[in-house]
C-alpha cells in the first residue's frame, strides 16, 4: 500500500514537473516570437521611413531640377525671342529707309524733268491736275520747305530741294537698321541708334507741315509725297518703340 502512494506521488510531481517546463517553453517560444515580430514591425518601419524620406528627397531633387531647367529654357527661349524681334525691327528699318532713299531719287528726277519741259513732262503719278506730283516738286514749296528762300535767299547753298534734306536722314536711319538696334553703348553704331530718334520726330514734323502746305495751300494730292510722310511716320514708331 505505502509502494502505491509513493509511486502515485512520484507520478504526480513528474507530471507537475512536465506541465511547468511546457509552460515555460511555450512562454519562452511566445516571448521569442513577439520579440521577433516586435523587430520585424520595426525593421519593416524603417524601411518605409527610409523608403519615404528617400521618395520624398528624390522627388524635391527633380521637382527643383525640373524648375531649375525650366526657367533655363524660358530664359534662353526670351532671349531667342528678343534676338529675333531685333533682328526683324532691323530689316523692316533696312527696307523703309531704301524706299525712302528711292522715293527721294524719284522725287529729284520728277522735279528736275518738270522744269526742263514744262507742260509736257507727265510723271506716273500726275494722274490728274488734283492728283499731281509735278506741282507739288515744282512748287515753292519743294525748296527749302518754302522757309528757307525768304530767310536765306534764293540763291542760298541751303536753299536745295527736300528730296536732298530726306537724302541724309534715309541713310542715317539705313545705317542705324544694318548696324542693328542692340548696339553696345559707346560704339558708333550706338551713336547712331541714339541720334535716329531725334531725327525722326524732325522728319515726322517736317512731314506734317508739308501735308500742310498740300491740303492748304496747294490744294493737290501728291502719291510719293504721302508714301515719303507714311514711311517718316513708321520710322519714327520704330525708333520710338527701340530707344
């Protein structure tokens, strides 16, 4: 009876015993496993933090570049932009001054073939007695503005056709459209883009007093004369619009 008990007893603590450190090893194994998946949670986490931040410093880099690169090429867009407006300001100055130049050669060859045959020459713009080049270069009017006779005299060096005063301001302004409106201060190139202002607004003026002198006073209509006053005009607004 005492052998029973005994064994019953050993019996019981061994499997006390087998309970206690299966409880234990499954704890240890929980704890083991939570402490994994706690490093997992956390390596994972700062590979998305890394991941992000990296994302993130990436896409500012080429936000910035991209801005950066962007205004480059507006800048250098502008630029081509602004070259290349100059460029057409200058030849459509080049092509207003050689028609000026022309119109003032013609305007000489009409005054002077006029006075040589009187009544008979007929110029291609004498399309009627109100529509004649012919009075308006033969008139008073067509020699020192009409101004100059009285104040100098007739037989005056200065006392020249208009068409010779046109002749010096035409090349002028030829010049300032082949040496270009971007000249670089100090040049002479510059001097001369300064000084084609001045003598526009004076051509312009002389040109208003002259269709003046032919709605008031002559009472004739003059086809190179308003094609002379409409290029005077253009090459005032463009020296105005290139100062």
């Amino acid at each position: 009876m005492n052998c029973s008990k005994t064994l019953l007893s050993v019996s019981l603590s061994l499997s006390l015993s087998l309970s206690l450190s299966l409880s234990l090893s499954l704890s240890l194994s929980l704890s083991l496993s939570l402490s994994l998946s706690l490093s997992l949670s956390l390596s994972l986490s700062l590979s998305l933090s890394l991941s992000l931040s990296l994302s993130l410093s990436l896409s500012l880099s080429l936000s910035n570049g991209t801005a950066a690169a962007l205004d480059a090429f507006d800048a250098l867009e502008a630029a081509g932009d602004g070259r290349q407006r100059g460029a057409m300001i200058d030849l459509v100055v080049v092509a207003l001054s050689a028609l000026g130049l022309a119109l003032c050669v013609y305007t000489l060859h009409v005054a002077r073939s006029a006075r040589r045959s009187p009544g008979k020459y007929r110029a291609w713009c004498d399309v009627s007695s109100a529509v004649s080049c012919s009075r308006a270069f033969t008139s008073p009017y067509a020699v020192g503005f009409g101004l100059l006779e009285p104040l100098l005299g007739r037989d005056s060096p200065l006392n020249l056709s208009n068409a010779y005063f046109g002749l010096p301001y035409y090349i002028l302004m030829l010049m300032d459209g082949l040496c270009g409106i971007d000249a670089q201060p100090g040049t002479w190139a510059n001097i001369v883009h300064q000084l084609a202002l001045p003598a526009s607004l004076l051509a312009t003026g002389a040109s208003l007093y002259l269709a003046w002198v032919l709605a008031a006073r002559l009472h004739v209509t003059c086809i190179v004369c308003v094609a002379s006053y409409s290029v005077n005009l253009a090459l005032a607004v463009l020296a105005y619009w290139t100062m």
